[in-house]
C-alpha cells in the first residue's frame, strides 16, 4: 500500500500483495512510502501505521549501522547492493536488497534465519571435521553434496604439490573433486571413481550412510605409486569423506605375492599352506591298500634361547642352514617345507611307518655337527613327530595335527627324541572335543556371566557394566573365555551361547533396574551371529521377554567382526539401531581401521583398545597421545561416544581424561564381578559419593602411601 490511498479503491490490488518478501520503498529523505503485506506482518503493524514515517523510526534498532550505511552508499552512487543482516535485537537473521530508482529506495527483505544458522552449523561442523582430519596421515577430503571440495587436509596438499612436479592440477577447496580426479588417472580408474561417488550422492540423506572403496595408481612426483580410496557419506548428511591411502608398499609387496604365499620369506622354503596343499593332492592320489603319507615336523630344542643370546641375525642363519641341511637328506620327491618360528616340516610320499620312522632318524643325524655363523659354533638338537596316514585319513590338516602331537611327545620325553603317533597322544585334541561336544549339551547350563563396571569420566558415575562369560566347568572349575569361546566359534555353538547370554543380561539389567540401578548393559556379539542372520530376531526376543528398554543395551563387535562380511554386518546393525539398540566397535585399533566404514557403520560407540593406551603411556612427546585425541576427537564429530578399555593405572585414567574419551573400563575402576554382588558394590561407590575415578585415585594413592 502507497501513503496517501484510502485503501484500495473497488477494482484495484496491490500486485505485491502475494511477495512472501517484505518490500518497503523510501523516498530520498528515508521515509517510507509503500510497504507491501508481507512487510506489514514482518513489523507486526499496519501499512497505514508505518507509512510516511521515517524509516529507522519505524525499525527499531537499525539506525547506525551497517543498513543505514549502505542505504546511503545506494543512494549516493545509484548501485543496487544485496547483504546479510543479523538483526541484533531480534537475534534473526535477514537478506537485504536495495534497489535505487528516481524517488528513491526499493528494499526488499527476506528472512534467511534458518538457512544462515543452518550453514552457520555446517561450517562448525566442517571446522571440527577439518581439525580431525589434520590428525590423519591419509590424503582426505570432505565434499558437498554438488562435489566441491569443502576442506582437505594436509596430506591432500602436500600429494598435490608432487602432482604439480608432473603438470597435473590435483585441485583444492572449491575445485569440482571428480573433475580434478580425472587429471592423471586412467579412464577406467575415473569411471570407476565416479561412479562410487555417484552412488554415495544418490542416496537419501536420512538413509543409511553408504561406502565406497576402490584402488588405483597415479604418477606421483617421479614414481608410480597407488592408493587405496576409501569413501563414505556422513550419516544424515549429504557430505562425503574421502581418504586417499597410500598403499604403494602393499601393492609392490602383491606384486611378489605369488611366489610369497607359498613360500617362507626366511628361507625360501615352502610354507604351511603349500605343504598342506602337497599333502592333501597326495592324500588324494595315493592307493588305498599302497604305502602312505608321511609328516614329519622338527622342531628346534630350545632354539629361544639361542635367539636371545646370539640375536636374530645369527638365529636366521642357523634356520637357513637347517632348511638347507634337510632339504639335502631327504628322498627325492619329498618336501621340506617351514611351518613358521624354529618348526620345519617334511612330506614324505609312499612312506609307510618304518621307512618314515628310518627318515626322522637320518633327519636327526645332520644335526650331529654344530652349525657355524659368524665365527660361533652352534650346537642345535631337534625333537621331530611322525604321523602317517591311516586309510580313513584323507584331510591334510588332521595328519598335520597327529604329527605336531608326536612332536610335543617327542619334546616331553627329552627333547632330541623322535616321536611316532599314537591316539594316545590326543589328550589336547580330546579337550577340544570336549569342549565342542558339551557346548552342543548342558555345558550352557554351567555358563556364569560376570560384570565389569563401565564408567563415565566426567562425573565418576558407574554407566553400565559389559557382560563377560565364564564356564563353571565340574571338574575344572571357573574357565576363562578363552578355554572354550574360540572352540564355539569354530563349531557355531557361540550362536546359542550368545543367544542365551542376551536372554541372561537383558533379565539382570531389568531386574536391577526395578531395584533402582538403572546399567546400561554390553555384550559381545560374534561375526559367526551375522552370517546366521538371526542376531536381529534374537536381541527382540531377548529384550521382549525381558522388558529391557532397548537403548540400554549395548551390542560390542570387534573391527575384524566387521570385516569378514562388512554388507551383512551394516545390514543387521542397521535394523538393530533403527528400533534402539546401541552398537559399540570394540577393541579399535587392534585390527584393520578403515574411517570410511567407520563413517557407514551405524554405531554409537567406540571402544579404545589398551594398547592403543600401553602405546599412549611409551610415547615420545605425546606423539600417540595426540592420535588418541585425534581419534577421540572423530567420534565427538561423528557423534560417537568412545570408551577407553584396559585403563588399570593412574596414568591411563589422567590420559583418556586429557583426550576427552566419555567413558573407561578397567581393573583400576572395578574387576569383573559375579551379578549378585553387582547391586552391593554399586550402592557402595554412591555411598562415598559416586565419583568412582576419585575414588580409586584415593586408593592408589593410600597404597602408595602405605
């Protein structure tokens, strides 16, 4: 509406009136002389209110500064201007435009407030993204959701300037990121690339967070060198992480892999897995009622201590002349082969007992002379098994088996001894049946759990326990988990030991919970329990019959869990987190530690391996230190808690609280425990007074005191 109408007369419209824009003309004097609708309820006043009124009379607040100022500069040159305003009274931001005509000013205001705090936001976000990203030795980039590089790091820059060297612009913030990747790389390695990207970009944002990798090579300064990109969308974003690994040594070192594979890199010798092969094709091809196979292992009677004392150095060459003095003294068509560490091993084809037995012998004789090396006598003595096959026997790894089991025979009586197969020798053996026979039986009846205390850093609060699995073995008493659990994972019983163990924690959490002691409760799942694909329907059925709130339990995976079958594992951790359920990495930093998985993966937690702190506490300068906060640093952005296990020193606690982990784990803060003494020892630490960090500093330090 202009000043001076009595309203709009019959017939005629403001055509401004449907602008979702405020719109405001001033005349040169900077009074207003129209404002349209959208302006009226901007002020939250009628046009006829504000009309023929000074402009910076009417809006409060705006008179000195920069809108003012600009106004005049539009009026005083006649060049339109276009700017951002944060109105400090209102806290909101606006888009101004000033548009000069011959009376005076258009200005025309649109709010951006959200748009402003939202991009606000996402710089913060890149800024701290960019931080982490500094802390990593990969070349890494983030990207928008159009493709431009928004942040790279140092490595990025420094592998650009050796591209330079070749005439190939790499590119930098702001540069298109597939556009500056095509320069230098091969068509189908671009293709390739582009179309993973793609891929990523195509995916809804409030989707699962997708990854991409892919290697190739490029013409590094004046050498070929390759890498591994790694990508991957952040979750609920449009953006994408890439890592530019240089794997140049992993890629030369496959190069010789072939001959690698099959051969022990000391000696030259073949190694395990071509022996068994060997074996296994003689197996195979031997008669039925003909001679059989033959293994013999040697093993080197007290070779450690020849290591400790002379060195490596000396120790390698007395196994390169075991190798050679064995290869001379075996029949021909035989192997001989290293099985690792001071064991070789021979294959003997139609062999039967008594000629492998007169082999072993005359294998023995050549350690009679002492072996020489850099001016040193070495006087060495083996201990070697015989096994031969039997006509039931047809897998090489069972009469692998039989032989490692006379040589421990042989070591056992004396060492310098040879040693033929018997059953009798299968005492070892027997217990792992056992053990995969009882678990198939009542064995899960006789499986305890204890709880170890997780607790929060920066109140001192016990947060949840992880659950930890024990066999209360009849005869043998209290087993620890490795006993028995790597023996269920080879047979597929640790599917039903952690079926029952999810059904025994979510009951116990939610009893303790009814008693006041709400613990959030984690427990290991193994990559055995994705490949079945009832892990999902097991953790419902758990919770169901327990009435467990699912955000207080935690599922815990190791890298390597992942990794052995990464799409199935995302899947299922994906449909758990999408009704509640917790995921934790667990033990980070101990197997392959790829960021762009880390990125899909739906977690929410991530556990810091102790080594990673027994690193910490050796570094030079805080070197891993930094790394640690580098890491803790990631999780904070990526909105991941991270727990810091294996923290049983005073300095381990003082360390994962400098770089800023949420939660620890660890004999200085609580030893595991049997669940009835789990209430008692938690209403004991909130009696003198919560802080359980304080109070096992207290501790510490009256025994060191003492």
């Amino acid at each position: 509406m202009r000043a001076g109408d009595d309203g709009l007369r019959q017939g005629r419209t403001d055509p401004l009136s449907g602008v979702p824009d405020a719109v405001y003309h001033l005349d040169r004097d900077r009074v207003l002389t129209y404002v349209n609708t959208a302006g009226e309820a901007m002020m939250g006043c009628s046009a006829s209110e504000m009309l023929q009124r000074p402009f910076f009379a009417t809006f409060p607040g705006l008179r000195g500064t920069t809108v003012e100022k600009t106004f005049g500069a539009v009026l005083a040159d006649g060049r339109p201007r276009v700017f951002e305003y944060l109105h400090e009274r209102w806290d909101h931001w606006f888009e101004m435009r000033a548009y000069p005509d011959s009376r005076g000013l258009t200005v025309i205001v649109r709010d951006v407030d959200d748009r402003v705090r939202s991009d606000l936001r996402r710089d913060d976000e890149t800024r701290q993204l960019t931080a982490v990203m500094e802390a990593l030795p990969s070349a890494t980039v983030l990207i928008d959701g159009d493709g431009r590089i928004l942040t790279a790091n140092r490595a990025w820059v420094a592998n650009g300037e050796l591209l330079r060297t070749n005439g190939i612009d790499a590119g930098g913030v702001g540069d298109h990121y597939l556009t500056s990747m095509a320069r230098g790389l091969r068509r189908s390695d671009h293709a390739a690339i582009v179309a993973g990207v793609s891929r990523l970009q195509a995916e809804p944002v409030d989707g699962p967070a997708g990854s991409f990798d892919y290697d190739y090579s490029a013409q590094l300064g004046s050498a070929a060198s390759w890498f591994r990109l790694q990508a991957a969308r952040v979750e609920g974003s449009p953006r994408i992480v890439v890592a530019h690994t240089d794997v140049t040594d992993q890629v030369r070192d496959e190069q010789v892999l072939a001959w690698k594979a099959g051969h022990d890199e000391l000696t030259g010798l073949p190694n395990r897995s071509t022996l068994l092969e060997l074996t296994g094709a003689a197996l195979a091809s031997g008669p039925p009622d003909g001679p059989g196979t033959a293994l013999l292992v040697i093993d080197l009677d007290g070779f450690k201590t020849v290591n400790d004392s002379l060195g490596h150095e000396i120790g390698d060459s007395l196994l390169n002349q075991v190798g050679s003095r064995l290869a001379d003294q075996v029949r021909p068509g035989d192997a001989v082969g290293r099985l690792g560490a001071d064991q070789f091993l021979v294959l003997a084809r139609d062999c039967d007992s008594s000629e492998a037995a007169s082999l072993a012998f005359r294998l023995q004789t050549t350690f009679r002379l002492p072996f020489a090396t850099s001016g040193i006598s070495v006087p060495l003595t083996a201990s070697i098994g015989v096994a031969v096959s039997r006509p039931d026997v047809t897998d090489p790894h069972q009469l692998l088996s039989d032989a490692d089991a006379a040589m421990f025979a042989a070591k056992g009586s004396g060492r310098d001894r040879v040693h033929l197969f018997s059953p009798g020798l299968r005492e070892a053996a027997r217990w792992r049946l056992e053990v995969a026979t009882r678990l198939r039986g009542d064995a899960i009846d006789q499986l305890v759990v204890h709880y170890q205390p997780v607790v929060r850093l920066d109140t001192g609060e016990v947060e949840g326990v992880e659950a930890l699995v024990r066999w209360q073995h009849p005869e043998r008493g209290l087993l620890p988990p490795d006993t028995f659990l790597s023996v269920a994972e080879e047979t597929g019983q640790v599917i039903p030991i952690t079926r029952w163990l999810l059904r025994e924690t979510t009951r116990k959490a939610a009893e303790w919970a009814a008693q006041g002691l709400p613990l959030r409760m984690s427990v290991n799942v193994s990559a055995r329990h994705f490949s079945a694909e009832t892990l999902v329907r097991d953790v419902r059925v758990a919770l169901r019959d327990s009435g467990l709130p699912p955000d207080q339990l935690i599922l815990e995976l190791t890298e390597t869990c992942v990794a052995e079958d990464p799409t199935r594992a995302e899947d299922q951790l994906a449909v758990l987190r999408s009704f509640g359920v917790r995921v934790a990495i667990d033990d980070f930093g101990t197997g392959w530690s790829s960021l762009a998985q880390l990125f899909a993966l739906p977690i929410g937690t991530l556990k810091i391996d102790r080594s990673l702190l027994n690193a910490a506490e050796q570094a030079v300068a805080g070197e891993t230190g930094a790394v640690l906060s580098a890491i803790v640093g990631l999780t904070r952005t990526l909105g991941i808690r991270s727990v810091a296990e294996g923290v049983e020193t005073p300095e381990h606690l003082r360390m994962v609280r400098e770089a800023g982990c949420d939660l620890a784990q660890g004999w200085l803060l609580g030893h595991a425990m049997p669940a009835d003494e789990v209430p008692g020892w938690v209403r004991s630490v909130q009696a003198a007074g919560g802080d359980l960090c304080a109070l096992a500093l207290a501790r510490c330090a009256v025994a060191q005191a003492g």
